[in-house]
C-alpha cells in the first residue's frame, strides 16, 4: 500500500514555529495535489492547506492564513508546511495526503479526494 511519511511535530511554546516534511519513495508528489490534514480527538479531520499538483496553486484554511506556508521541494520529493506565529488552537496530528483526481490547477480540502496518507505527526503548542 502507498503510504506517505510525514515529521516535524514536536512541542513548541505559542509565538514559535515547525516545519512539517511529507516525503515517499513510492510516488512522484509532484504528480499529485497535496494536502495537510489535522485532527484533535472528538474532531473530525480537517483540511489545513493543498499545493496544486500543477503550478503550485495553494488553499488554506481562514485561520492559518499568513502564518502557514505550503511549498514542494521536487528534487527531494518533499513537501513541506511550515507553520509560523503557532497557537494553542493549532494543536492536533496533523497528517499529509496526495491526490491526483479533479483538476491538475486547484486542490481542495475534501479528504475523500485523497487516497494516500501519511501516519500523522503531533504538533502540540503549549506554553
């Protein structure tokens, strides 16, 4: 089964920042949209932030707007998130994804259009 790896959670007071990485060695990313998912318990999942599979087209969510960064690294085959100015409300496992259907220009933040995940990675933001 594909699955992608992501990492970069970790415990950071408010204020600070983490890079989260989402890589695979089974599927060129930069073939696919990505998403950047996170969960708190009694949550459902929700979509944080999608890079477009062509041109590089981004969507985030209103409440991380100027403070999250979505890019791709294609000769690392990585794509990362980075998450500055970090809140207590941003705490969760927050996972990646990959799809390649629908439009190859706009990614949505609708998890049945993803059919590869990663295993999740905590990010807790606590002082």
């Amino acid at each position: 089964q594909r699955q992608l790896v992501d990492s970069g959670g970790g415990l950071v007071q408010p204020g600070g920042s983490l890079r989260l990485s989402c890589t695979t060695s089974q599927i060129n990313l930069d073939e696919y949209a990505i998403g950047w998912f996170r969960q708190v318990p009694g949550k459902e999942r929700e979509g944080v932030s999608c890079i477009s599979r062509r041109y590089g087209n981004t969507n985030y969510i209103d409440s991380v707007k100027g403070r999250f960064t979505i890019s791709r690294d294609n000769a690392k085959n990585t794509v990362y998130l980075q998450m500055d100015s970090l809140e207590p409300e941003d705490t969760g496992v927050y996972y990646c994804a990959a799809s390649n259907t629908g439009s190859a220009n706009v990614c949505y933040h609708i998890k049945g259009e993803y059919d590869y995940w990663g295993q999740g990675t905590q990010v807790t933001v606590s002082s």
